[in-house]
C-alpha cells in the first residue's frame, strides 16, 4: 500500500515500518518510494480497522483533493457519535 505522509504523520509511518514488533515493514527496493509492506505471515496481528485506517490513510494520501473531499463529506454523514 503507498503512503505519501509529511510532519508527525510521515514520523509515524517511519517509527511502524522500524518497529521490529509490527507486522509492517519495507525493504531498499522501495527507498523513496511511499510504500508500506504488510508481513502475510502476521497479517492475522491486524485488526480489520487498523487495516481499514492504514489503507484509508494511504488513498486520502494519494487521492485528490476533490476526491478526498467528497469521501471524508461522505465518511462523516455515516459516522453514528454519541
């Protein structure tokens, strides 16, 4: 999955990918490249929301603005608070 962060959130993704203790990681090939790598053999470590979250995160990443507009506005009218 390709994740494009800046600031605290990119810090975040570069602290899960060292993290010997998560099932992400990357390798040499990839360096510059925004990509996280999930380990299939700890895929079941995952959650369905941690991997919802890492995979939403990663296309609002990459989406365009428009696009990331229209999701989020989406996103917040089937989101139950309370």
């Amino acid at each position: 999955m390709r994740v494009a962060r800046r600031g605290r959130a990119a810090k975040a993704e570069l602290a899960r990918v060292q993290d010997p203790t998560t099932p992400f990681f990357t390798i040499a090939h990839f360096g510059g490249h925004p990509s996280v790598l999930l380990r299939g053999s700890r895929i079941g470590e995952v959650t369905c929301d941690k991997l919802a979250e890492v995979v939403q995160d990663a296309w609002l990443s990459r989406a365009s603005l428009r696009r990331r507009t229209e999701w989020l506005k989406t996103l917040s009218r089937h989101t139950v608070t309370g």
